[in-house]
C-alpha cells in the first residue's frame, strides 16, 4: 500500500474575514499562498505519485503551492467536486463569528461540527460524507494498493468525512474531529482503506476561522 497524504487549504479571503465559505469560489490570501508553499517542505521525503482535489480554486491553488514547495510539480492531478467543501446554503457568506452570537454556542457548534445537522439549503457533515467518501474508496484506495503514494488537498469538511471512514469515528464522535490548517496527515491503511498508522505534521498557522 502507498501512503495517503490529506491536506487542507490554507487561508482564503473569506477564512480571513470570518465568513462561511462552502461552495463560493474564493482565493487564498498571500499568507495562504506561503504557507501552502511551506506545507509542501514538509513532505519533501515522500515521492507523490498522484495528487486529487476539490474543483474549488483555493483547493488547487494550495495543490499547486505545495508541490512547489515538495519538489513534485509534475504530478498528475484529478480533480472532482466529490471533494468540494460542505454548502452552507442559507449561511454561505455570514460571520461565524456574529452568527455564534445570534445561535448559541450549542446549535452553533452543532452546525459547524454535528453530525447530522440541517441547513437551509445547504448540506448536513453526512451528506458531504455520502459523496467523499465513495469517491474515496473508488478512485483513490485502489491507487493506494498499487503502491502509488496519494496527496488529497480538499476542505475541513470534506477532509473530516474522509477521516471518520479511516479512522473509524462514531457519529458523535466526529464533533471533535477537526482538520487544522497547516497540518499534513500522513496515513498508512489496509486494503479496506482503514488506519494502520497516522503520522502528523503541522506549520503553526494562525487562521481566523
């Protein structure tokens, strides 16, 4: 088995300012496009034979910093909106920040964290996970049992979901699941695609999001 390399985004416009992005199209910021780039120092000793993302342009323009930063700039890339980041329908572009306060900690936690929860037209975790995670386990395990080492560069939510299949996470359980900017997770699994061993390695990013 190859090794299965999970990378978030780094900072974009709309993580700067606090706001709920889902499937609105924005760009990282200049502290994004450097820190993707150090993200890629990390994994310098691991060859990428291919890389997947999100069809959103902060997920590939993090893909493109990383592999400058890693040394692999002539990796093939495939990209699918299977690993697009939730929707956040009515709550796309409003302040987390502000909408905590008009919420509640609780219900607010349990929209960004919970499993199952609803938004007004927009995806609960479980059905971001429905789409992931099929497309995870036909595209990218049986790259991984050919021996080919896999970078997926996608989204907090999107990356959690993916997560919660390898790792085995409850449903309850996945509320305290987070994917921090800056870290690289490094995953050994069995043919199933569960975890055999998780390896972390993270950049100190300060994100306001």
């Amino acid at each position: 088995m190859g090794k299965l390399i999970l990378a978030r985004h780094h900072e974009s416009e709309w993580n700067k300012l606090g706001k709920w992005t889902g499937v609105t199209n924005v760009g990282l910021t200049e502290y994004g496009l450097d820190m993707s780039k150090k993200m890629g120092e990390l994994i310098q000793d691991i060859p990428i034979s291919q890389a997947f993302a999100s069809t959103q342009t902060r997920a590939l323009q993090t893909l493109l910093c990383i592999q400058d930063g890693s040394k692999c700039l002539d990796v093939p890339t495939i990209r699918n909106a299977a690993l697009n980041e939730r929707d956040y329908g009515d709550y796309t572009g409003k302040n987390k920040w502000d909408m905590e306060k008009l919420l509640g900690e609780e219900k607010f936690k349990d929209i960004r964290r919970g499993w199952d929860c609803p938004i007004p037209h927009g995806e609960s975790l479980k059905m971001v996970y429905d789409r992931a995670v099929p497309f995870f386990l036909k595209e990218i395990v049986p790259r991984l049992k050919k021996g080919e080492n896999v970078l997926i560069v996608a989204h907090g939510n999107s990356l959690r979901c993916i997560i919660k299949y390898i790792e085995n996470v409850s449903d309850a359980g996945i509320a305290d699941v987070e994917m921090p900017f800056g870290a690289i997770l490094i995953y050994d699994l069995d043919s199933d695609g569960r975890l055999l061993h998780k390896e972390a390695r993270q950049l100190k990013s300060e994100v306001p999001a």
